[in-house]
C-alpha cells in the first residue's frame, strides 16, 4: 500500500559529478519498500513548476529512512540536488512492482544512476554481485558502503575494468550462473538481456518513463510488449526482459 | 454543520467534489490511499465498445504548471469493463459516473443500451472530444448539430442523467452547450483539455508520439473558469460542473463562485493526489469562514463589476 506523506531530508550529499544521494526521513514508506520499486518525489513549488512527481527508485531503505539517487538532467533533478537537510517534501510510495526474489545468484547489472535499485538488491538479497559501469570515474558514485561484491568497469578505463559493464557479464553467468537484473541505459540492458538469453538464464529489467500519476490510473508512462502496451509505474518498473519490444523502446 | 450535498439535475451528490475522466482509472488505485466513497463522485476513464490499444508513447510530456497528455482512450472495452470494474464500482458510495465515447451514433447508443441495466451506474457522461468516423475523424463536440444529434439519439436510451462533457477548441462553447441541453443532456462539463504541443529543441522532435496532446493542468485554469462563466450566463438553468485547472481546493471555489454546481480535478491530482479529499474539506471551510450554511449557495456567487 502506497503513503502520501511530507518527508524531511535527513542529508544530502555529491557522489559523483552531477550526482547526489538523498536520504528522507519517511517510516512507513521504509518499512514497506522492496527493491526494484520507487517513489514519486515531489517539490515545494506553490506555482507548479514543476508540475509533475519524479519517479525514483530506492537505493536504500532502513531504518525508517528511505535513500534516493539523484543525477541532474534537468529543472526537477536540479531543484532536488539544491535541496538542504530539514527541508520537507511529498513523496508518494512504495509503487511498483519489485524485482522477484532470486532463488538462486543473482547478477546485478547497473549503468550510470540506474546502479541505484540494485544497490538495495544489493543489501536485501544473499551473496549477488554487482557489474556497476560508467562512462568516466568523474561520474562513478562514491558508496559509502558496498553492500555486497562489486565490479567496477568504466567506459574510458579509468577506474576498474575498461569498456561496458555488459562486457563482464558472460563470465560472471559462466562462474556463478543465476538470474540477471539490469538498470540503466536501455542500451545497456538490452546487451544485458541478449547475453542472459544466449546463455539460458533469466533476466528482469528495471525500465523509467515519463510518469505522471505514478500509481497505475493514467495510462500515460506505457511502454510496448508482446503482450501490447504495459504501464511502467504499476505492471513494471521490473519487467522480464523477454517480454519487452526492445525495437519500440527509445534510449 | 454544513450542508456539502449539491444537486445536478435529478442526481444528489454528498460533497461537490468528483474525480475527473482519464485520470482516476475507477478509483482502483488512488483507492489505496483514501476512500472515493468520501467523494461526491467520480467519472470513470472513458469507455468504449471495442478494446483501445491507445497512442504511441511518449503519451504524456510536462509542460509550465501544466501538462500535454496523448492517452488515446486506451481501454479494454465494455465488456472487459462490465466484468472487471463493475464489482468494484459497487461497492463506492459516491456517484459513479462512466465516460463513454463512440466512433459513430450507433456505438454511442449500443454502449448506452448494455450499460443502463447497470445499478452500479449513476450517470453518463458523454465525451465528445473523440474523434467522430463517420465525419472524417472530426470531434463531435465541435459542431452543435452534431452534438444534437448525439444527444437526440441516446437520450431516448435511458433515464440516467446524461452530462456532456465540453470540448474548448471551439469558437463558441455557448453554442454546443446549448444544442446538448435543447436535446436533453442535463448537466453539460468544461472543459476537457486545449490542445498543444511541445517540442524538443536537441531532437526536433515533437515530445509526444501523437504530435498533438491535450493540455491541462493549473496554466488552464483561467480559461476554463471563463468557459464556466459564459455557460452559466447563458444557461443559468442548466447544471454546470466546472473541470479545468484545479490545482488547489481554492481553485474548485473559484469554479463554483463562477458559475459551476460541483467540479471535477484531474491532473491535479498527479501532484496533489490527496487534492480531491483536501478540496472536500476546503469548500466546507470555506463556508464557515463565509458563513454559508449550504455549498450550493457558492454557485454562481460571482459579483460582477457595476457597470
């Protein structure tokens, strides 16, 4: 069940180039959260400016405190990036459907700010380990805590492995087998899911859209499946990857 | 104690407060975090006889204290309809009102026919903002004959209330109201949205898939309290209920001082969603700091500027 409540920001703070983690005070929506599901974080603006929630996944949530990740691309993000720790905002949540509970290993598959899902996967579930990729080591977050095995790869080489996270991907399915779950560029979740197909395992996929109720009422954040048009905010944000009309999905 | 009940024509709402088309589902999910019985009503995402797919996304871009939306009366059709939300509208105590629309007069009367039996329908509100087939795709609610038509032909069909819902991409909203309201409709709604569209500088490309989209949200207020008004001069007879821009309980005030017996909030809710609740709550304050005993009093309380 989701809760409308007004939060307080605990803290933020700059992880990376852009970049920042929030964290807000927020007990019942805590207590409920499961990775793979999100939130629709509003603003203090009397004017409507902007207008519409931001859908965020959570990267965290204990403790009665419920953590976001933030890259600035545009008006919302910025105004949430310039908030100060005792400012209070409306968040609506959880929504969404989770990410299914692995039975077995689990490979998480983050690109960019979309690595946030999988860092509460990371935490919740036993033993996964985690491809985390970016394009430079300017926009890698810093964690302050890793919560499970982690595998740095950046685009330009200068932090970890060099090329895509997907590039590691084979290995790891060939070494500890399990289920695939990406989030991140849908490029990068693609090559995700193809190499998870070629090799026979699963793979969920944490897909984002343009949201405007957040809750399953408006039809407007679809995207196409085989089995036609999905709402992201309610049959998603997690879908099987082998569902999805990857040719109908922009980037 | 207040008396927040308002009547639209024969049909007796507890509050003045309604959840508008396309934005609520059937009250489904906003039901997880407030009870839709402790609403005056709400209108049920337009239904037609056929499952709709709808557009192609991107169906929905922000806009300056708005938003542009392209849905495309995506639905499962009537059928679909009847067996899955009727359960579930039984069980509200508020007024349920279902959107309906057609492609032509005869879907419009064979939608009618399979849902008056229905007791778990209050009323009808007709939309007439979708494109008409048999007139080249045109909307029905911009010619008055047409509406006419429409209206002449499904009032015979039940005994419900039947409301027409405004389209404000005419000339003349006037003049369509009043061609539904001659041909029986008793309650006529403003405004659905105002078209537009957006674009995006890098791309070139239009921001929604349907290149055109429906605009809403509080930067149409203005336009539709205006809309309300000139109804409501012109029919003071007639129920208005006042749709449009409500981004704030004073905002639905503003809409009934102009004219408007009850009103809907759509987008408002995105949000807002606890908006239509807050609303509730709000006109009744509203009355006791003005000392009204009845809501329905603030209706066209509008004071006009001595000439």
């Amino acid at each position: 069940m989701p809760f409308d409540t007004l939060s307080e920001v605990t803290a933020i703070q700059q992880i990376a180039e852009g970049t920042f983690r929030m964290i807000l005070e927020a007990p019942e929506i805590a207590r409920e959260a499961m990775p793979g599901q999100f939130a629709m974080v509003g603003f203090n603006s009397p004017l409507f400016d902007p207008f519409l929630r931001r859908p965020l996944s959570f990267s965290s949530a204990e403790f009665g405190r419920v953590e976001f990740i933030v890259r600035v691309v545009g008006w919302g993000t910025a105004l949430l990036s310039d908030l100060i720790s005792g400012e209070q905002i409306p968040i609506l949540g959880p929504l969404g459907t989770p990410f299914p509970r692995p039975e077995g290993g689990a490979i998480l598959v983050g690109g960019g700010v979309g690595v946030a899902p999988l860092l509460f996967a990371g935490a919740r579930w036993k033993n996964p380990i985690l491809l985390y990729g970016e394009a430079n080591s300017e926009k890698l977050c810093h964690m302050h805590s890793v919560p499970c095995e982690i595998i740095i790869a950046t685009e330009d080489g200068s932090t970890g492995l060099s090329g895509y996270v997907t590039d590691g991907l084979r290995e790891q399915i060939d070494k500890c087998g399990g289920t695939v779950f990406a989030c991140g560029p849908v490029k990068m979740m693609r090559r995700a899911y193809e190499i998870a197909a070629e090799m026979g395992v699963e793979c969920y996929v944490s897909l984002e859209a343009r949201m405007a109720c957040g809750v399953g009422a408006c039809m407007g954040c679809v995207i196409q499946t085989k089995d036609g048009y999905k709402r992201v905010c309610k049959d998603g944000p997690v879908f099987d990857a082998a569902q999805i009309d990857w040719e109908a999905l922009d980037d | 104690m207040i008396d927040l009940s308002v009547k639209i024509g024969s049909l007796c709402l507890k509050n003045p407060v309604i959840t508008a088309s396309g934005c609520y589902g059937v009250g489904r999910e906003y039901g997880e975090l407030y009870d839709p019985s402790k609403l005056g009503g709400i209108v049920t995402k337009t239904i037609t006889l056929r499952p709709r797919e709808g557009n192609s996304p991107p169906r929905i871009c922000e806009t300056a204290a708005g938003m542009l939306n392209s849905i495309g009366l995506a639905n499962s059709g009537v059928g679909a309809f009847i067996r899955d939300d009727i359960p579930f509208l039984r069980k509200l105590e508020c007024a349920r009102i279902v959107s309906i629309a057609g492609e032509g007069l005869d879907e419009f009367a064979e939608l009618i026919r399979r849902l008056d039996p229905l007791g778990e329908i209050d009323g009808f509100e007709i939309n007439v903002s979708c494109p008409n087939v048999e007139r080249g795709g045109l909307a029905f609610g911009t010619d008055p004959d047409v509406v006419g038509k429409l209206v002449d032909s499904i009032r015979p069909l039940t005994q419900k209330p039947l409301w027409v819902k405004l389209t404000p991409n005419v000339t003349d909203i006037v003049k369509i109201g009043k061609a539904a309201v001659d041909s029986g409709a008793d309650a006529l709604c403003a405004i659905n949205t105002l078209l537009g569209m957006a674009i995006d500088i890098d791309t070139k490309k239009p921001m929604i898939g349907n290149v055109v989209a429906g605009l809403s949200g509080p930067a149409i207020l203005p336009v539709a309290l205006m809309k309300v008004f000139q109804l409501h001069t012109a029919l003071p007879e007639t129920p208005i209920v006042g749709i449009g821009g409500i981004g704030y309980p004073k905002d639905a005030i503003t809409h009934m001082i102009a004219g408007a017996c009850a009103v809907q909030i759509g987008s408002g809710q995105f949000p807002y969603p606890m908006l239509p609740l807050d609303t509730v709550a709000g006109i009744e304050t509203y009355c006791v700091i003005k000392g009204l005993s009845k809501a329905q009093e603030i209706t066209g309380s509008l004071i006009l500027p001595v000439k």
